[in-house]
C-alpha cells in the first residue's frame, strides 16, 4: 500500500478541485443530485439487504 502512494502520491486540494470540475462538466450541474440520490437510495438498499440476511444465517446454523 504505501508502494503505491509514493508511486501515485496523496491526493490534494488541487486534485480534487480538478476531479469536481471534470465531472461537472461531463454531467452537468442538475444531473448531480439526482446521481447522489440514486447512490444514497442503492446505498440503503445493500444496508437493509445486509441486515435482513443476518438473521436467517443464524437461523440456519441452528439447524
């Protein structure tokens, strides 16, 4: 791991200020939130499936 951060470097202020505009750009400012939303509800999504699986696993195991 630390191999590849000297070989990369950190990243910095100014990198991530050219990440954000590259993106504006390819996406367009009124495309962004509706991404950040499909990301935050496929996000909760995995959350609850994870959740919902733990219990039956337990079940299981009893058997």
């Amino acid at each position: 791991m630390n191999s590849l951060a000297i070989y990369f470097g950190m990243i910095g202020g100014p990198q991530i200020i050219i990440i954000v505009v590259v993106v504006l750009l390819l996406f367009g400012g009124k495309k962004i939130p509706e991404l950040m939303r499909g990301l935050g509800s496929g996000i909760k999504e995995f959350k609850n499936a994870a959740k919902e699986e733990k219990p039956e696993e337990k079940l299981e195991e009893k058997k």
